[in-house]
C-alpha cells in the first residue's frame, strides 16, 4: 500500500532480519516463504562471520498480509534452525532511497581495539556524517575494515580522522565514493625505503667505506632539515673512484619491501599505470623497472668516466618539485586526472608529489610526511595500499 504525502511516497515496509548458524539453503528458503504473498523486495544485505549469519532484507508489502507474513516466518525459523525477527511500519520512499555523495573510511591494524572504532564512529558522528556500511575487507596480514559513510564531509573527516589514528596507532584513509572510485588510476612510489628496503646511495657509500658519513647527510635529508639537491651532491662526491661494477653488485644486495610484488602484480591486472621516482639513481633502478612491469621512471644519472664515478651528477636532479612534476607529466600522458593518482613516499623528498596527488601516501615515514598526507601506513607491508583504494584481499588474491 502506497499513499501520496507530497513529493514523497509512503509504503508499508517489513523489516526482516536473519540470524543463525550458516548452512545453504537459508537465503532460498527465506525467499520461498515470501513467495506466496505480494511483496517487492527493496533492499538485501548478508555477510557470514566466523560461520554466523546475518541477512537483513526489506520489502514493501499490504499491510494486511503482515500477520501472515510474520507467521510464516516463524515456521521458516523453526525449520531453519535460525532466529528471525520482523519490524513493520510505514515509511517514506527517500528514507530508503540510494545515499549519494558516499565518503568510504578504511582503518588498518594489525591489531585493531574497540577503543578506536568507538573513536572513529564518534568522529564520523560529529562531523555530520552517518555510517552506512561497515565490512571487513583484509583479515591478513592486517586487518582492514572499511566504513562507508553519508553525509560526510571528506577534507573534514580526513583532518579529524588522521589525528584519531595517531591517538590509537591505526591507519586510516578517507576517499571519495561513486563510480570515480573505481577508474584507472596512476600510482606513483618512492623508491628508497618504500619500494625497496634499502637507501641505495648507503649500499654504495658502504662499498666506498663512507657509510657513516652518507648515512648522517641521508638522515638530515629525509628530515627536512637540509636542501636535498645540495645533500645529494655531498653525498654522491663520496664515491668518487668507485668502480662501475658495484652498481651491478648494489643491485643484488636490493629486497623488495614485503608486498611490493603483490602491490605491483595487483595493479597491473587491474589496468592502473606504475611509475617509479626517486632521488636514487637510474643505473639501479632500471632493472627493477623492467624486472616488474612498471610503466614509467624518473631517477638521477650519475656520470661515470673510464668505468669509475667521478663524485658527479649528469642532468637535471630529481627533487621534490622534480617529483611532483614527473607525476603531473606521466597523468597526463594517460589522461589521468591528478584527483585519480596517489603519491607514497618516506621522506621530506616525496612532500610536493604527496601534495599534488589526488590521495598522498606516507609509508613507514618521517613525522613531517605523515602530518602532510591524506593517509598514513605503519605496517611494513606496501601491498595495503591496495585497501585503502577499497581493493579487498580476495580480489587481490584472485588477481
């Protein structure tokens, strides 16, 4: 029964809730006993957790065949083995209508409290917003949990939810919902200390005995407090001498970071475009490239002269404007709107990129850098950048 208030319409809904054992053929039994009477289904929700059942579904319906309806219900319950219990009333057509302007909130821990989701929904609250949905996407090796929220104001909730993970050690990424989710993106990484374990000019300055030295200059770098082209170039003039041949032996001692390939492999199958930038240099980096199937790279060239390195650099230097810039060129080379790239990185170095990009990404980074991004990453596992782009560990499993 349907009746005119306005510009709204009013329908008598029942709200049904299934509860219970897992087992197959509850969903097709359900459904068989609504068979009989004159019903539309409105909305269906289920999940399965740890073996248990929840399944919500809404119809609309004569009111008179609701004492029916609840009967038949009963018998079903009884023979399922599972709980049921009915609500119905009479409610507007927009109370039940799509949400639009959806904002989607992803918490990552691998150890995730109560204390922080209560948190988090009372920021949500707060600000305005009302959460829709909440469904775990990863279990392994963290746990990933995604709210999807209405109402919601995204610069807002990003600002207040960063200072809500920081509070309670989780992560927590807040990005735009609708179909713009799921279009191909441009996915820009850092390569010291955040694709690979290493800061490659440390592995060089080993091997030309000033590891110490570089690893003080690097330190300062990463921290903001000197220029990075001036520390580069202080850093690189310590391996004047050096022969070629240890850039093929650095790139040996390179390891991936834990779920760099996955990460890689991940986006690859989906169509999105990979590009690697760095302040390190190409001779290294250019295997890795090819080796994983990235699209684009931009690193600095050290100049070498009768097999040796002068201390010297060739071209323009990769900076954090030269980042920033590397990734506006490659989006456009694909047509990709900067708002669709998303920028990780470690260090004072990847700041304007992170800026730039539509979603900034600080792995496992300095103070400076987390407080600039959209999101942060404390896990050492560089494949949970998939969840934050609302990728589910079964889809990254299958791909």
């Amino acid at each position: 029964m349907t009746t005119e208030t306005g510009a709204n319409v009013e329908q008598f809904t029942g709200l049904i809730l299934v509860s219970g054992v897992d087992s197959p053929g509850i969903t097709e039994a359900l459904f068989q006993t609504l068979s009989p009477f004159t019903v539309t289904v409105l909305d269906i929700e289920q999940v399965v957790i740890r073996g248990r059942l929840i399944l919500t579904v809404l119809i609309s319906l004569n009111p008179s065949h609701a004492k029916a309806i609840e009967t038949d219900l009963e018998f079903c319950a009884q023979s399922l083995g599972v709980d049921i219990a009915t609500a119905f009333e009479t409610s507007k057509v927009n109370e039940i209508a799509a949400k639009r302007s959806l904002l989607h909130v992803v918490v990552l821990s691998p150890n995730l409290k109560p204390q922080a989701i209560n948190a988090i929904a009372s920021v949500i609250a707060s600000a305005g917003g009302n959460i829709e949905r909440i469904h775990r996407t990863a279990s392994y090796p963290i746990t990933a949990i995604e709210f999807t929220v209405s109402s919601g104001e995204l610069a807002t909730l990003r600002t207040a939810l960063a200072k809500t993970g920081n509070d309670f050690g989780v992560d927590i990424a807040v990005s735009p919902g609708g179909l713009m989710r799921f279009a191909k993106k441009l996915i820009v990484m850092d390569v010291d200390s955040t694709l690979i374990q290493q800061e490659v000019i440390e592995l060089l300055g080993k091997k030309a005995g000033a590891q110490a030295e570089i690893a003080k200059i690097t330190e300062s770098a990463m921290r903001g407090d000197l220029d990075f082209e001036a520390s580069l170039r202080a850093r690189v003039s310590l391996l004047r001498g050096l022969p070629e041949t240890v850039l093929s032996q650095v790139r040996d001692e390179i390891t991936l970071t834990p779920g760099a390939r996955t990460l890689i492999r991940t986006l690859n199958k989906l169509g999105h475009h990979i590009a690697l930038v760095s302040g390190g240099f190409e001779p290294v980096i250019a295997p890795l490239v090819k080796e994983l199937g990235i699209d684009h790279m931009r690193a600095n060239n050290l100049e070498i002269i009768d097999g040796k390195l002068t201390g010297n650099l060739l071209g323009p230097i990769v900076d954090r404007a030269g980042k920033a810039s590397a990734l506006k060129e490659f989006a456009a080379a694909h047509n990709i709107e900067l708002e669709q790239t998303i920028a990780i990185g470690d260090g004072a170095n990847d700041l304007d990129m992170i800026a730039v990009a539509g979603m900034g990404i600080a792995f496992n980074a300095k103070p400076a850098v987390k407080a600039a991004a959209d999101s942060s990453l404390s896990a050492p596992y560089l494949d949970s950048v998939l969840y934050l782009m609302g990728i589910s560990r079964e889809e990254v499993e299958e791909a």
